[in-house]
C-alpha cells in the first residue's frame, strides 16, 4: 500500500496539549518570569520549594540509613566482601533499570510514578525497621532489602530530574539544578551524622525509621502536588521497548546531548579520583582521624554550598564550555597541591575549594543536559546521563585504586589532575555551549497526518518519506551541506536510514528520503519536531526554486499478499 501526499511540512498547527490548572498552593509564581540572578530565586516558586525541602529532609535519611546498614552489616558478619556488597546491592539497580525507568517517567504520569517509587522505598525501609527490631535481619537479608531500595530509587531519579523544567519557568532552570546539588551536600553533610547519633542512642532500627519518615514526606508533597494529572498526548503513546529504543536512539544522533555525555564522562572519570582517594589520602598521608576526615567532607560541603550562591553570576560571565574549562583546571590544580600537602588545616581549605569546583562542574554539565533534552525525551536522556555519571564514578573508584596501589594516593592524584587537564582538549572537538543557543520546544510545523491510514494498519511499515526539492545547480552546494546537515535530526526524531539523491535526466531536482518503522513512529516524529529543527528546514527550503513548495510524499512498504487456510492474508515479502 502507498500513500502519497504532497504538502509543505513547514505548515500545519502546533498540536495541543491541555494542562489543567495546578494546585494554588502549589503553582509556580509565573511561568514567564525571568531570572533576578539570585541563586535562591527558585525557591521561591512554591511547589519547587515544598519539593526541594521534601528532597532534603528524604535524602539525610537516605544518608543515616547508610550508616545504620554498614553497622549493622558488620554487627552481623566479619566478612569484607558481605561488607563491600551494601554499596553494590544499592548501585547495581541504577544501572539496571535507569534506562526503562527513564522511558517509564516518559511514557506516564510522573507525579503517579514517584508517588508509586516513594511508596515502595517507605515501605521497604519501614519492613527493614521492623525487622531488625525483632533481630531477623541475616546479612543476605539486609542486601535484599539494600537493593530493593536501590531499585526505588532507580525508578524515582529519571522522573525527579525530568521534573524540574515543569514546576520553574525556564530562565530558572539552572538555578535549581543547582540547588539540587546543594540539596546532595547538605544531606551528604547531615544525614551521617544524625545516622550516627541515631545508631549510638538507638541501634539502626531508629535509622531505618527515619529514612521511612522522611521518605514518606515525598510522598505527601508529590501528592499534593497537581502539576501532571491529566496531559493529553501529542501522538501516539509509545509502548516500554520503543520507548526505550527512541531514548538510545536520540542519544547518539542529538547534536546537542552527546557532547555533554562525552564531555561529563571525560570529567567524572578523573575527577572521582577525589572521592576514591581522600579517605587514603586523609589516613596515610595526612593521619588523620575519623572526626578529622569528617571535618575534610564537611569543608568540602561547605565550599559547595557557599559557591552555589555565585554559580549564577559565573555562567552570567563566562558560557558553559569556558565555565567547564576553567573549574576543570581548577580542580586538577587542586588535585595536585593535595598531592603534596602534609599539612590538616590546608588541607581542609584545598577541599573547601575543591567543593566550590565541584559545584561549578556538576550542575552545568546537569544543566546542560536538560537544555539538550525535549520534553518528550527527557527523562530517558537524564536516566542515561545518570548511568554515565554512575559509571564513571565506578570506573574511576577502580582504576584510581589500582593505581594507588601500584604506585602511591599521591602520584595517583598527580595522574588524575593530568587526565583532567588533558580532558580539555575535547572542549573545542565536542563544544557545549550549542544547547545555549537551541530552542528544543514543539514546533508543531509539520501538518496532522492522523487519518491517512486506516488505523488498523496503524503499525504497518516500514514508511519512506520522500521531499523533492528545485535547486539551481549553483547553489547545489550550500544547499547540500544544509541537508546533511539535518540528516542527523532524522535519524535523532525517528528515522532509522536516510539519505539524499539528485535526479541524473534533470541535475536541478533533488529528493530526499528516510525510513522509519511504521506509521505510527512517523506520527510521534511529527510530534518531536523542535523550532531548532523548524528553522534549520526554513534555511534549506530557502535554495528551493519550484512554482510550489517542496513535494512531500508518504509510501508505505507493499507486503506480498500470501495464502493462509485457503485465504490471503498480509505477509512479509521474502
């Protein structure tokens, strides 16, 4: 079967999403306001206040419960490896599920999805309270419960993230990205010491209670929260393995993400050295105690905290790639000085400092990554945004490790700071600062095609889409580079092949072509077209000399009828 249409896809309406009005108690102040520069403005806008507080209060239980497992762990077993396995039962559902969680939270109702993680993650912990109260809780058990819990948390993070562009107005965006770092700090800071106080007056029980309380508070916010009840779909609902599919395929080909993935997993790699060294470093080169190297995390929260609040003013002054350049060298410089200091209380300033670049670097490669993220992609894009960060950061706990152990902390340090250093030579090969200058928002200018084919064939496929263009054969050239140019824009909203081609009995007609699965793919790919892509179009179509706009056509692949009981029946050609 084929279907032939031929329309300009530079016209058509935008398709409509209705938004019900959301809660006034928690409605951001005005989706159209700028930004006054404060690094504390987002939490003026309700709902994001009331999220970001709920945050805080479920991430220091999350921390404390951290400190009631390991005790309790090694209250149960003497064994380094059942030890060492807590952290791995937490991680491993990261990467195991962060990519359908992501198209999870795409595909439904985020408010619903975190109410429904956030449950599971109370209740888990409230079970593990119960449990170890009776003293049941073997060290096989506590890492089932661990992990359970890391898989709720796998599900939350995609839909957490994806969320902050729908409760601030853009120009805020990235302050409360930032916020959200100093969110982790705060709870990184707070939440061990409460666990341990916890643990020392109470035993872990009083621990694991805690996270469920203070996980339960995200729950009633969420709950309160109406942003998302009711959203219409734009297309076509895409089903959990597409889903996922779409999300892989649009992180290769955006011209916009994939420089920062490669960028911020350049960075985590080295940079982790921070986190896998200093409790060597803190002990072997500097003799420290554990009260002592507590004191070096909090000046590390504390630099972190303090330069949130002049985050805003650097991103003001410098774009993201000088940004990320320069808090990079800081941060090898840094590295190096702890390489050879033997002194406590410069110490505590080196990571103060480290702190303050840390900040800088993680929000804006975070930052970054939303900007390069549409709405219909966004949470799948974050999920893998997080197994990058989460890889690297593994990654880099083993070979700075092993390294340190080869040689010594501080010539692993020194090795780090170069790899840091040498990172920036990617700034110019895979620049960031494209997501600043993108509009990424539903353009809506290719036409509604619903109702050519009949929806019983809905999936049938796959579909060629050809666009045949009148160019002066003097302008073949320009307007060839600006083709090609938006083949990967194809390929990143739904085509899986593409190409251009001239016409040999007349040079000046051009046709360009792409395929995708079926018609109903074809539909969601009307639906993903940005203004970025409506205007890198407008640019080519301008070479187009025709009496009429540029042809479009649709052609569904014509399948080989074949015989089934005695009656023809649709078949795949062979």
């Amino acid at each position: 079967m084929a279907v032939s249409r031929g329309t300009d896809v530079t016209a058509g309406q935008q398709p409509s999403v209705a938004r019900p009005p959301i809660n006034d108690a928690m409605t951001p102040a005005s989706r159209q306001s700028t930004s006054s520069g404060s690094a504390w403005e987002p939490l003026r806008v309700p709902v994001f206040r009331a999220l970001w507080l709920a945050s805080v209060t479920s991430n220091i239980g999350w921390y404390a419960h951290d400190v009631g497992a390991a005790w309790l762990m090694t209250s149960t077993t003497t064994s380094p490896l059942l030890v060492s396995l807590l952290q791995t039962a937490a991680s491993v559902p990261v990467f195991m599920l962060a990519l359908p969680a992501g198209a999870l939270a795409d595909l439904a109702n985020r408010r619903h999805l975190l109410i429904i993680a956030n449950v599971g993650v109370t209740a888990t912990a409230a079970v593990l309270a119960v449990a170890s109260v009776w003293g049941v809780v073997s060290p096989e058990l506590l890492l089932a419960f661990t992990f359970a819990l890391g898989v709720g948390a796998a599900f939350n993070n995609p839909a957490w993230q994806a969320t902050i562009p729908e409760v601030v107005p853009r120009p805020l965006v990235p302050a409360a990205t930032t916020l959200n770092g100093v969110n982790i700090n705060l709870a990184r800071a707070l939440g061990p010491a409460i666990g341990g106080l916890l643990v020392a007056a109470a035993g872990p029980p009083a621990v694991f209670t805690l996270n469920a309380v203070a996980t339960f508070v995200i729950v009633v916010v969420v709950w309160r929260w109406r942003g998302e009840d009711a959203r219409v779909a734009a297309a076509p609902a895409e089903r959990l393995a597409g889903a996922m599919r779409a999300g892989l395929r649009f992180v290769r080909f955006s011209q916009e993400l994939r420089p920062v993935l490669i960028r911020a997993l350049t960075f985590i790699v080295c940079g982790s050295a921070v986190w896998a060294l200093l409790p060597l470093l803190a002990r072997e080169q500097l003799g420290l105690g554990a009260t002592q190297y507590g004191f070096l995390l909090g000046a590390l929260g504390a630099g972190a905290v303090l330069a949130s609040n002049f985050l805003p003013s650097w991103r003001r002054r410098l774009n993201v790639d000088r940004l990320v350049i320069v808090a990079t060298f800081v941060l090898a410089a840094l590295l190096v000085l702890l390489s050879i200091n033997r002194s406590y209380p410069i110490a505590v300033l080196l990571m103060f400092i480290v702190g303050m670049a840390w900040i800088a670097l993680m929000p804006t490669f975070n930052v970054a990554a939303i900007q390069a993220l549409p709405t219909w992609v966004r949470a799948r894009g974050l999920a893998i945004y997080s197994v990058i960060y989460q890889g690297g950061t593994a990654a880099g706990g083993i070979i700075w490790g092993t390294v340190a152990t080869v040689t010594s902390v501080p010539t692993a340090l020194l090795i780090a700071a170069g790899g840091l250093a040498f990172g920036v030579v990617l700034a110019p090969l895979f620049p960031m600062r494209r997501v600043e200058d993108v509009d990424l928002s539903p353009a809506g200018h290719w036409p509604t095609i619903e109702g050519i084919v009949p929806s019983a064939e809905a999936e049938a496929g796959p579909v060629m889409v050809s666009v045949e263009y009148e160019i002066d054969p003097a302008n073949r050239d320009a307007f060839l580079k600006l083709v090609y140019a938006g083949r990967s824009t194809r390929r990143r909203d739904g085509a899986y092949a593409w190409g251009i081609y001239q016409d040999t009995e007349n040079p000046s007609r051009f046709i360009e072509e792409f395929l995708v699965e079926s018609w109903t793919e074809h539909i969601r790919q009307h639906a993903r077209a940005t203004r970025q892509d409506q205007e890198q179009e407008a640019l080519a179509r301008a070479f187009h000399v025709g009496p009429a706009a540029p042809r479009v056509r649709h052609h569904l692949y014509a399948e080989l009828p074949r015989e089934r009981n005695g009656r023809f029946s649709r078949g795949s050609a062979t």
